[in-house]
C-alpha cells in the first residue's frame, strides 16, 4: 500500500483533478450521466459515503441536495481542496483513508455507497477483494453501491493511436490477450465482463453495469472535433438512454457497476480475517 499511496500522491499532486469533470466535454458527461444514476437510489436525507472522493465534486453536489455525505480520499492534495471547497457545509464529513480499510465506519452505516476512484488504482486481487468486501460490509442491506471502472480497451482507442499502438497493447495485454493489472500502469483499465465477474461471490445482486462517458473521450481529441451547448444537451439525453447498451459499454472510457447489497449477509473485519 505505501508504494501506491506514494505513487498516487505523486500523479495527483500534479494534476488538476479539480477541473476534471467540468473542462471538457466527456468529463461533463461523465459528471451528468452518473449524477443521474446516483438519483435513482439516493434521496434527500440520505447517508452516502464516497470512498475516492477526489476534490468533492459528486460530495459536494450531494451534500447540497441534503444528503448526509461521509466523503473519504486517499491524496493529500486533493482531500485539502475537497475540505476547502466544502467548508462550511455541516452535512459533509471529509475523511483521509484507503478503500481497502473503512475500519472507521460501523457495519451497515450506508444507505448508498459510491466507489469512484479506487478500482482505478487498486493492481492486486487481494486490494480489489478487500476494496469491494468493505464497500459491501459498510452498506445497509438493501442499500446500493456504484463502482465506477475504467475499460482497458477505451484506454487504448484513447491513447495508443499516437505511433504508440504496440507499447500499449504491450503493456495491457498479455502475449495471448488476457487483461493485465499492474501498478506502473498507473490507471488499470478491465474487460466488462472480467470486472462483473469479481462481484460473482459477493452478497450483492446486480442491477446494471452502464457507460457515463461513452466513447467522448476518443472523439474529443479529434482536431475537427466540436459541439455546440444545444448538441451537448441533446446528446446527453440521447447518451443516457443507451448508457446501459451491452454492445457499447466497452468503448465508454469510465463505466458504472451499479449492484443492491441482499438483505440477511453481512461481512465483517472479523469474517475477512
């Protein structure tokens, strides 16, 4: 762990995640589409926690609508924007910590639980496994959970067409094409179905797996590329409507795992151990 946190830190602290989700297109949809996932199942008053919070922007949004938000991000740099862009909001608890140890939170504290940065950064099975059992022990059965992820082919269709194709399929690929998962990679990216399957033995049940940004972030660096306020807006809208067609997820570069948590399973500190 102290490697990666030593490594995100680094990344983070010289980049402008504040403006992430507002100062291009495909960031804006990435906001708006999972804006309207996170409103199917959290209502005013509810207690939501982020766990990779970031700057607070998703936070920030919801503890404005009145919803009790614990937000937990792992980068000094940017939980110091986070704490300052929330300051003097009272429902919005801002906490430094590690997707894979919420010892801080009670068992079952959390009508929704908002994973949204961490299995981006997370290379070893056994921080993935612990990452998801401790989004899952701290939900409320019948609570939901939404886990965003990245595509590993999106990533390559959005970078490796620079002359680079061979360097990035070398380093997401393995020789006969299975995923690979590794901390130099910086942002590990999955096959849909791979990422569905660590859910498999997991006391959750699945609702949908959808794309928030579709393939924006490769068409945006076109030099031709350009659409207007209106345009956006409708494309949005049209987005929206297919965000959860099976045959397109794989080219959205930040995908949603949206799952309920069954009633009568509970997972402990204990139980892991």
């Amino acid at each position: 762990m102290h490697d990666r946190v030593e490594l995100l830190n680094s990344i983070y602290g010289k980049y402008d995640e504040d403006g992430r989700l507002s100062r291009s297109r495909h960031g804006q949809l990435e906001f708006f589409t999972t804006m309207q996932y996170i409103h199917r199942f959290a209502e005013e008053g509810a207690k939501v926690l982020e766990i990779g919070a970031g700057t607070g922007r998703y936070s920030i949004a919801l503890a404005k609508e009145d919803m009790d938000v614990s937000a937990v991000e792992l980068v000094e740099s940017n939980l110091a924007i986070l704490k300052e862009n929330g300051r003097g909001i009272e429902n919005l608890h801002s906490y430094q910590g590690d997707a894979t140890d919420l010892s801080r939170f009670l068992d079952e504290s959390f009508d929704v639980t908002l994973v949204f940065g961490p299995m981006y950064h997370l290379y070893e099975p056994e921080d993935v496994q612990k990452a998801i059992d401790e989004a899952i022990r701290v939900t409320k059965p019948g609570g939901v959970l939404l886990f965003a992820f990245l595509s590993v082919y999106a990533i390559l269709y959005a970078n490796y067409f620079q002359e680079n194709w061979a360097a990035g399929q070398e380093e997401n690929f393995t020789d006969d094409y299975r995923v690979r998962h590794f901390k130099e990679q910086v942002f590990t990216g999955y096959d849909v179905e791979e990422f569905e399957q660590l859910f498999s033995d997991k006391p959750v049940d699945h609702i949908t797996t959808a794309a928030a940004d579709g393939m924006l972030e490769a068409i945006e660096k076109r030099v031709d590329f350009g659409i207007s306020d209106a345009d956006f807006a409708a494309f949005s809208k049209w987005h929206l409507h297919f965000a959860e067609k099976r045959e397109l997820l794989g080219s959205a570069s930040h995908l949603l795992y949206i799952c309920r948590k069954q009633s009568g399973f509970e997972i402990t500190g204990e139980e892991e151990a």
